[in-house]
C-alpha cells in the first residue's frame, strides 16, 4: 500500500489530453513538492517533474504539473505513442523523514 | 555528468546478507547538498524507498527495514553501499541508487537498477 494514491492505469489516443492524479496528506504533499518519475519498461525511473511544476532540461512542454493542497497532477498534452510509460509521483515525508512514492499509473495510448 | 552505478550479488539466499555497491562518477559524494539513496522495485511493483546517508555520515532509513539496514560510504572509492541483512523471498527487487537534492527529493540522476533475487 503506497502512500501517495495515484490511478493504476490512464489512456488516450495520440494528440489528446490526459491527466494523473496523486493524492497525499499534510504531512508529504500538503507540506512539501510534488515530483513525476517517468520510468520505461526494464529501465531506471526518470525525474519528469520537480518542485510540482519545473520540467528539467530536455522534457518536452508538453508535460506539466500541479498542486493544490493534498493532491497533485500530471498533465500530459498532444499525447505521443512514446509516452506510453509508467509515471510516479513522490514527495519528501515529515512525519516518515524520507521520500514518499505513488504506487505507480500507467499510461496506455490507445 | 554525474552517473550510478549498482554492483552486487544477483542471489542471495535466504537469512543471509545483501551487499550492494554504487559507484558515483562525474561527481563527488563528500558535497553536501544531496542524499545518496538506496530505492528498491518489487518485480511488477511500484518504487519503495529504502533510506540514504549523507555525507556528513548520517543515515536515515524507512522504519520498515531499520531493523536490517544500513548503509555507509567510502569517499576515497566514490561509492556507498547498502547492506540488507536477514533477507527473504520479499527482499526479491530491483535496487536502485540514486541522488536525492536535500530538501527537495529531486531523485536524479538513478543508477540502471540491479535485480537481486532471494533463493536457496
């Protein structure tokens, strides 16, 4: 049982909008940022998203994330066959002192 | 850039201890500002952080595994370590290391992960 609640899985067909939840309580995502990990299939997860919306250098715009309160978001737009991927979210902890993961969507485009 | 690097054992078997290696490159551990970490990936699983120490030589670990880790470092090799003691069939992952900015939890870079199956 994860900490971070997130979606098992999410879709969309190539060019539309999807998005991926990530709920949490005051004590990770209330508290502190949000980040995205993309990971592929046999490889090493990839930070997406840091600080709840900052895409590091080479992630596409079309990636974007939120927060509000508790919860946070990943959008990905203009959806592309190569995004098909695992997504993560993850927040440091207080009350566990250490970092705090999602269980994990993942995303299929149809 | 900075780059990990996991090393150890594939098979361990049950009730014995787990030995893994990360060697860091392009960077050094002694800097401050960042945790080097240890996360693990229970086949078909999500991401299970195990701990990280810092290079002041503090460690801090998730209180699910306290009991059997620890973990320390070798500046003059540029390599931590994570040591997993009374391993069983559960212990059965991928291991990761990686780097973690204090204070943020911006994992990154991560090392390409070494799968380490409990089996007799």
């Amino acid at each position: 049982q994860s900490v971070l609640t997130q979606p098992p899985s999410a879709s969309g067909t190539p060019g539309q909008r999807v998005s991926i939840s990530c709920s949490g309580s005051s004590s990770n995502i209330g508290s502190h940022t949000v980040n995205w990990y993309q990971q592929f299939p046999g490889t090493a997860p990839k930070l997406l998203i840091y600080s709840n919306n900052q895409r590091p250098s080479g992630v596409p715009d079309r990636f974007s994330g939120s927060k509000s309160g508790t919860s946070a978001s990943l959008a990905i737009s203009g959806l592309q066959s190569e995004d098909e991927a695992d997504y993560y979210c993850a927040a440091w902890d207080g009350s566990l002192n250490g970092v705090v993961f999602g269980g994990g969507t993942k995303l299929t485009v149809l | 850039q900075v780059q990990l690097q996991e090393s150890g054992p594939g098979l361990v078997k049950p009730s014995q201890t787990l030995y893994l290696t990360c060697t860091v490159s392009g960077g050094s551990i002694s800097s401050g500002g960042y945790y080097w970490s240890w996360i693990r990936q229970h086949p078909g699983k999500g991401l299970e952080w195990i701990g990280y120490i810092y290079s002041s030589g503090s460690a801090h670990y998730n209180p699910s595994l306290s009991s059997r880790v620890t973990m320390s470092f070798d500046t003059a090799k540029s390599q931590f370590y994570l040591i997993l003691r009374s391993v069983t069939a559960a212990d059965t992952a991928v291991y990761f290391c990686a780097r973690d900015v204090v204070g943020y939890s911006w994992i990154d870079p991560w090392g390409q992960g070494i799968l380490v199956t409990v089996s007799s």
